[in-house]
C-alpha cells in the first residue's frame, strides 16, 4: 500500500509538469525541453526565499518568480523564432535547458541544496494502515482541482477558447484576428504555475535540489504527456498516473532476491519505446493525416 499511495503521489506531481509539455505542444507543436528545467528553477527559488522571508511569503514568491521566468523564456528563446525552421527552435530549447543548469551550477557552487520542511505537508499521517506524509494524500486531490480549473478555464473562457482554436489551426486563427503571442505567453504562464506547484510538492519528498534534479521529472513527464497522447491534457495526466504508480510498484518488486528498484527508470523508457512502436499517436492523441 505504501508503494501505490507513493506511486499516486508522484505521478500527481508528473502530471503538472506533463501539463506543461502538452500545452505547449497542442499550440506550438514545439518540445519545450527547459520545462523540466523551470520545474528546477523553482526548487532553487523556494531554498533562497525561505532564508529571507516567512514561508507565507515564499510560496507565493516562487509561484510568483517561476511564472515570469517562463514567459521571459518563451519571449526571447521561442518568439523571435516563430517563423523558423522546427529544428532552429528545438536547438533553442535545448540551448535554454543547458543555460539554467549552468546557471543554477554558479549559483549553488554544484552543491545540493536542502529544501527547507514544509509544515503540514511534511507531516505524517497514516492511511489503510500505511504510514506516510501528508503531501502524498494532498499532491492527487490538488492535482485534480487544478486540472478540472484548468479544463474550465480552456471550455469557457475567451482566452481558453482561443487556446483551442490556435491547437486546431494556427494559421488560420491568426487570420481570425486570434492574438496568438498572447495565447502562447499564457499558455507558457500556465505551464510554468504548474510545475511550481509540482515542484513545491516533489521537494517536500525528496528534500535535496541540484542544478539537474529537474531533468529526470521533466523526462518522465514528458514520456507521460507522449504516453497519454501528447496534445491531450487528460492522456497527460492518464499517463502520469500510470507511470507514477508503475515505478513505484517496480520498486517493490525483486527477483531472486535482487530488487528491482535500479530498473524502476528504465521501465518508464521501455514504456515510451513500446507506445512509439504500438501507438505513436499515445492513448488519447489524434492521428494526424498529411493532406497532399
């Protein structure tokens, strides 16, 4: 029981950051590779508030900071890009990552940085006879409210509708009088608020950041946003879950006395290599037909 609350906790947290990826991709059909990076980014930003100010203050601060370091990135890495080659941007994204990383290396000297304890959330509670910490029973319930506050902000507002229209066809929303630099600069803020909150609950269980720690999360986030059906939000969320659990289970298992805990990643990219082969579309994605 342990493994499967712990396995729904993570891939909660997965599914904020796969939220990211998808958006992204649904309207620029562009891999943000810096998103796991921001995702990051925010874990550093937490560590310094805290040492400066009450953590009442340090939350919002984060969420706060993360966003605007998410709509910088994408106004000067991806909008002067907007008419080039996919590949010039994918290099830009790539280029992005690389630069956070080594800036956080400056700053944090390559050491690991402790994540300061969180009340509440670092407590611990015990659950059908399991014991753990109360962010693995927040992280899915407020993974959840986000997701539908997110679904209702795409179905029934101006901008959400224009989010759609943009996804569907970007050429012929901005010939709509659609303001596509907004709808990207929102979608990327979204994004970005997302994995703050995913990165506030993932450091609250692994309570140590260093310039790479979101390059793991960010990778299996995005083969959950593939896995699901990259374009879709529920296929995103659907797939993190799965992978979240997954792994863990995996972690719970051993043959021969060996555990399988070593093996508990490469599953994740096993899981991506047989989608791709099976179903390259993901559970949830839309074929796309090449009209000639």
């Amino acid at each position: 029981m342990d493994y499967i609350l712990a396995g729904i906790s993570v891939g909660g947290q997965y599914a904020l950051i796969a939220i990211g990826y998808t958006m992204v991709y649904g309207i620029l059909r562009l891999i943000n590779f810096a998103h796991g990076d921001v995702f990051m980014v925010a874990g550093l930003i937490m560590i310094y508030a805290t040492t400066a100010m009450p953590l009442y203050l340090s939350i919002p601060l984060v969420l706060i900071i993360t966003v605007l370091v998410g709509f910088t990135i994408e106004r000067v890495a991806y909008k002067p890009l907007r008419t080039a080659p996919r590949m010039s941007v994918m290099i830009s994204a790539i280029g992005v990552s690389y630069m956070l990383q080594n800036v956080a290396l400056y700053i944090t000297g390559g050491l690991a940085k402790t994540y300061p304890a969180i009340p509440f959330l670092s407590d611990t509670v015990t659950i059908f006879g399991a014991t753990t910490k109360w962010v693995t029973v927040i992280t899915p319930v407020l993974t959840i409210i986000l997701i539908i506050a997110l679904v209702l902000l795409i179905r029934f507002t101006k901008i959400g509708i224009a989010m759609r229209a943009v996804s569907k066809d970007f050429e012929t929303s901005q010939l709509m009088g659609v303001k596509i630099n907004r709808v990207i600069s929102v979608t990327f803020i979204i994004g970005s608020l997302l994995a703050a909150v995913g990165s506030i609950l993932y450091f609250a269980n692994y309570p140590s950041v260093v310039p790479t720690s979101g390059a793991m999360p960010g990778l299996k986030s995005f083969v959950a946003a593939v896995f699901g059906g990259i374009g879709s939000i529920p296929g995103a969320v659907i797939g993190a879950f799965i992978i979240g659990i997954c792994e863990n289970l995996i972690r719970s298992l051993s043959i021969g006395g060996v555990s399988l805990t070593p093996f508990s990643d490469a599953f994740t990219f096993a899981l991506l290599i047989v989608i791709l082969c099976v179903r390259p579309s993901g559970l949830f994605g839309e074929k796309t037909i090449d009209k000639v």
